[in-house]
C-alpha cells in the first residue's frame, strides 16, 4: 500500500525499529465477525464495566456503528488552531472536570466536540486504561454504540473534520503497523494506521492507534486486555 505524504509529523527518536505489520487478515476465520450485530456481541463479551479507577484523569469515546452494514467507527481531527497536537486523528475526549467520573467525560466530550447526545449513544464497557507516559495521564477508552440516524456537528473550535472510518480497511495488509522505539526499560510500542482510501493524508497514531489496536484484538482476535 502506497502511503500519502502525512499531515502530521511523527517524532521518531533515533534508532526505532522498522515496522511489523500485523497479521490480522490471515487470522480472522470468518468476515461474520465484521457484520455490525456479531462485532457488538462480541464487544459486549470483553469489555470491562469498571468506569471509575483510581487515577484516571482523561476519557474518549469510541464509537462504533452500522456503517452501510458494516462496523464503522468514528474518529476526528482535531482543529488546527488546537495548542496541543493541531491536526492529530483523535477520539472525542478530554481530561476529567472537577468530580466528574471518566464516563460523564466521556459522554460530555461527544457532546461538545461533535455534537453526539447521551440520547444516540449506548455505553457498553470500557477498554484497558491507557498510560500516556509523555504527560502522565491516565486514560480510560469508553466504548459505546451509536444508534442509527446520529448525526455529528462539528464544533470548529476543537474539531476541523469527523471522520466514518470502516474497520475492515484497517485490517488490510500494510495499513497497520507497530514500530519498537527506545531501548530497554525505555522501550515502548508505538502503533500506526494508515490508508490512503480512507484516511487519505491523517496518520493515525499513538493513543489512539494503540486503542483502536485493542479493539480490534480483544474483539475480533480474542486477544486477552492488559
């Protein structure tokens, strides 16, 4: 797969690896397990329902939906005017306000970023907190399912574009790939998504590759959470 000239540029320090791209298309047994109702039931099958760790400090939500009879999930980019990563492929999220629990985070950040009521949107569990090691925030990936007929408005002042993305085009071969950067105890896993298709020039990485990597394995691979 060709790959674009990104909008976003990745900071790869000096000596990271080459990159491993997974190999998801030879290991999914059947393209049932992308239909809208069984990826839902499997959904349901491995997510956490434990919304309130100790320490969590940020929370996205990662919707999923029928997209034309297939899982979609959203994503958006984030405006350009944002002082911390402009244009960067993101889920709708945000850090915790005072005594707010990482769901009502969550589900207000839908809101205010792209317009998604509590009314469209179905909560279902929560995936692996995430530790982002640059800031030290703790990040709880919530994950729900969009109702038929949701429509996202954009608020221009946090978001330039919501993106529908297909999760069959991020299994295909080449538009998935981890890099190893650092070495010993620094070392860390960096995952990426790219597809010239789909995504055209947006890079996913970073938190939110590494959350929509889970995804994909806990669900569709069966691959046991952290």
């Amino acid at each position: 797969m060709t790959t674009p000239s990104f909008r976003q540029r990745v900071p790869r320090p000096d000596g990271s690896s080459p990159p491993s791209y997974p190999a998801w298309a030879e290991a999914l047994s059947s393209a049932a397990a992308l239909e809208p109702a069984a990826f839902r039931s499997a959904l349901e099958g491995v997510l956490r329902r434990d919304y309130d760790e100790p320490q969590i400090s940020a929370a996205v939500l990662v919707g999923c939906f029928d997209l034309d009879g297939e899982v979609g999930i959203v994503l958006t980019r984030r405006a350009a005017t944002m002082r911390t990563e402009p244009l960067t492929i993101s889920f709708p999220g945000g850090r915790l306000e005072a005594d707010e629990s990482p769901l009502q985070a969550a589900l207000r950040e839908a809101e205010e970023e792209i317009g998604l009521s509590a009314s469209v949107i179905e909560v279902l569990g929560s995936l692996d907190v995430v530790d982002r090691r640059r800031d030290g925030e703790r990040i709880l990936p919530v994950v729900c399912w969009l109702r038929p007929g949701f429509t996202a408005v954009v608020n221009p002042a946090e978001v330039d574009v919501v993106l529908e993305v297909p999760l069959r085009s991020l299994l295909e071969a080449g538009a998935a790939w981890s890099e190893e950067w650092g070495d010993g105890a620094d070392a860390r896993t960096i995952r990426f998504f790219a597809h010239p298709s789909v995504l055209g020039s947006d890079l996913v990485w970073g938190l939110t590759a590494r959350v929509i990597w889970e995804l994909i394995e806990r669900v569709l691979l069966g691959v046991e959470g952290s």
